[in-house]
C-alpha cells in the first residue's frame, strides 16, 4: 500500500480510528485513576579498589571494579542481602517481597549504583532503603574479603547518597499514560481501519470505484429513505437534492460523446436492488422536462418493475413487438405532460436474451432512435443474465448504476469486464445511494432461479385481447 492508500483509509475510516482512541484513552485515563500510588525512595553507592598505589595500578582496579559492578547489581535480587533488610523491617516482611519492589541501575562506564525501593508507603519505601545502605556494604565486604580474615577486602562500598524518599508518587504517572494513550489508540485505531479496509470489499465512495475503473462518473445520486414509497421523486419533490441530482446526471449525460451524440441508452447494473428502475424512470422525466423527445423501454423482461413505478398498464409490451405480433405504435403508452413515452415489457418469454439479441430488437431500436431524441432501456443485472451484456452491443450507449453499499468491488470489477468483453460503448458510471450506511444485496441469486410462468408466456389469442386493451388505454 502506498501513502496515498492510507491517507484514503484515514479520511474514509476517520470515526473508527477516532472511537479506537477515545476508548484506549479512556481505558489509560481509568487504569490511571484506580491503580496505587507508588513512591520511591533511592540510595546510591560508590564502589572502589583500596590498596593502589600508582596509576597503573589504579587503571586496572578501575576495569576490575567495572566488571564488579554489573555482577553487585544482580545481588540485590538474593536474600545474601534482602534477609538482613527484611530482618531489620521487623514486620513481617521476607526476601521475596521485597524482589519486586527493589530497582538497581548502573550507569554506564561508571562505578556507581543507584538502588530504587518503590512502595505505597513513602516511610517505608525510605525505611527500606536506609537498611540497604547499611546492609549492602557489609555483605559486599564479606564476600570480597580474601580467604585469610586477617586481610581487607580489595572492594570498598561506600554511601554516597543515603535514603530518601520522594515527596510525589513516581507512579502512576497520568500525563504519559494518556500520552501513551493517545500513541496507542491511533496506532491501533489506524490498524483496526486498515484491517477493515482490506476486508470490507463493499463499494462506498468514488474511491473506491476509482480503484476498479478508469471509466468516468457521469452522476451521483444521493441516498433518500422515502426513495422506496416514492420512486419517482422528481415529480414528487422536485426541490430534493436526489432531484437535483439526476439533473445534473441529464446534464452530463447530454455532453458525453457530445459528437456522436448517443440515442439509444441502456442502463444496468451488476445486482438486482441497485436501484437501475428507478434511476432510469427519473433520468427519463428530467430529460423529457427539459425538452427532449424520450421513449422509455422496459427492457428486463425476467422481473419488470418499471410500470409498477409509472403506474401504467404491462398487458402489452416490447415482447409483443419482438414476436411480430404488435407494432410500437400499439404498446407505446404516454405519460405525463412532457413528451415521455413509455414501452412496457409485456408478457414474459422463455428467451429473453435471445429475443434482445434478434434483429427485430434492432429494427424496433432504429426506428426509435429515429423518432426520439433518447431512447432509455431499462436492463437486467450484468452478473445474473446476459441480457443487458447482449443488448449492449445494439444501443449507442451504455451506462452501469453503482449502488453504494450494495454492491462488491469484486461484483462491479467482473461487470465491467464483462461489458468490456464485447463490442459495445460504456458511457460511465453513476453511483446512487450515495451517503447510506447500510445495503442490502440479497437478491442476487434470484435471477439463477428464474423460471418462466407459464401463465405470463406469450399467446397469441392473449397476446391479441392485450393489444386491444393496450390501443384503448391510449
């Protein structure tokens, strides 16, 4: 991962690294609050060589009592010198209490130690300390003194700083426990981010579709809750943003490939619960509000919705056309007061992408892209179907709705490389629900499943009664 990767994870994942700290600083701030004062009380000691006589001499009792040194250190953890301390405590105390609370640094190069006693109680940490400084010398002088008693030790240990103790606690210490606190939780927070960027493959943000495709954006849809009980929220609210968001994708959408201008456009996606029906239903009022000749066409003909959301009948449709028993101008149905035609899916055949990929689906989309400024076809998911992979390769243009939450990054990456896989023209991407935290994509297998009813297959007697209505309801 590269700098700008974490400065992406940061910004996107900023409340799990802030949540991770505030709780490490809390929990150092607790730990802080409850844990036992600790005071401290220190005694240090010079070691020395008597008997030197010259320099030579001395050089050598130096390096030999530098070498001593780091072995007196390890003494104070033996009772040779804790028994005599706990003796003269005279409370009960024993050698291997006093272990763990007796700290002895040897500052390098030097002949001195330093023996730190911490304890809750600062009279007894100075208590303890002040009966090793007697202590330690004598012990020292036993065990270096030479076989024959009559002679001195080579050794001497003398106190040059006696007990004392501190008048402060030495622990707990809450400016470097929250200090450390705050390093900590960032660190483990950004971890935490990290771990959960790596694993979360749901697609959220531009980012992350940046990361599949060089392919551009050509919209932003903003997440809305009523979205669900009104589909069609630039009639309902056109003052909302989510209106004014499939505005300006109709702005965009007119000034892409502005040379060739693309006429037929299908919209799809990778998933079923993206939300493609309803954004294709918007896009196409806010294009027909704003002058332009549209023909809608309800192109998923496993699972149409479309006309649920407009409202209109679905006796009747482009199936009809397909099979040759219909022409457009029986299924065509018009909606509203702006121009918007719309071209339901009709009865349900048992071969969708083989009829979306017949030359009449090619004849029916000339004709309309002569008669209209933008012919819109709403498409089954990429993933499940091959129907909108078919259909691409017939229209002008072809646009994948990116439902944020939703969708996987894995999901998104084989539909575009299965769009790129033939001949056919990727206009962008639009994301929608922009800004919610929680998706749902369970529909997804159900398109595996599909099995065509055999009570909405196309009849020519029934198909015949559907058309009549169809003529009538116009």
């Amino acid at each position: 991962m590269e700098l700008q990767d974490y400065i992406r994870i940061v910004r996107k994942r900023w409340l799990t690294i802030a949540l991770t700290t505030l709780v490490v600083v809390g929990l150092a701030a607790l730990m802080t609050a409850t844990a036992t004062k600790q005071y401290a009380a220190r005694t240090q000691f010079f070691v020395s060589v008597s008997g030197a006589d010259d320099s030579t001499q001395l050089q050598q009792g130096g390096t030999f009592v530098q070498q001593r040194v780091k072995s007196y250190a390890e003494l104070f953890k033996t009772a040779k010198v804790l028994a005599p301390v706990a003796e003269e405590l005279g409370d009960g105390t024993t050698s291997a209490d006093l272990d763990g609370t007796i700290t002895v640094t040897t500052p390098p190069d030097t002949v001195m130690l330093e023996a730190a006693v911490t304890d809750p109680n600062p009279e007894r940490a100075q208590k303890v300390a002040a009966a090793i400084g007697e202590t330690f010398p004598a012990v020292i002088d036993e065990l270096e003194r030479p076989s024959d008693s009559s002679k001195r030790s080579p050794v001497k240990v003398s106190l040059v700083a006696p007990a004392e103790a501190s008048g402060s606690p030495v622990s707990p210490q809450p400016v470097r426990n929250i200090v450390l606190g705050v390093i900590l939780g960032l660190l483990l927070g950004l971890g935490l981010a990290v771990v959960r960027h790596l694993m979360d493959t749901t697609v959220r943000s531009t980012d992350d579709v940046e990361e599949i495709t060089e392919d551009p954006i050509i919209g932003a849809v903003h997440f809305d809750p009523r979205a669900g009980k009104e589909p069609l929220i630039v009639e309902t609210d056109p003052t909302s943003p989510r209106s004014e968001a499939f505005r300006s994708l109709r702005t965009n959408l007119m000034f892409v490939n502005a040379a060739t201008h693309p006429r037929t456009i299908a919209l799809t996606s990778s998933i079923p619960g993206e939300g493609k029906s309803t954004t294709i239903a918007n896009l196409a009022l806010t294009l027909a509000q704003s002058g332009s000749r549209v023909c809608l066409i309800e192109g998923d003909l496993r699972r149409p919705r479309l006309l649920d959301y407009l409202g209109l009948e679905g006796a009747a449709g482009i199936t009809d056309v397909l099979i040759e028993r219909a022409t457009l101008d029986d299924v065509i149905q018009p909606y509203g007061e702006h121009g918007l035609d719309i071209i339901g899916a009709g009865p349900i055949p048992p071969n969708p992408s083989e009829l979306l990929a017949s030359d009449a689906m090619s004849m029916a989309l000339a004709q309309l892209s002569a008669r209209y400024d933008y012919v819109l076809i709403d498409t089954p998911p990429v993933l499940p179907v091959t129907d909108a992979v078919v259909l691409s390769t017939k229209v002008d243009g072809l646009i994948v709705l990116v439902g944020t939450t939703i969708v996987r990054k894995e999901q998104l990456e084989a539909t575009i490389d299965a769009i790129k896989a033939v001949d056919n023209n990727l206009l962008g991407l639009v994301l929608n629900r922009v800004g919610t935290s929680a998706g749902d994509g369970n529909a997804y297998y159900g398109y595996y499943d599909y099995q065509p009813d055999p009570s909405k297959m196309v009849d020519a007697s029934r198909a015949d009664k559907r058309r009549a209505r169809a003529r009538v309801g116009r």
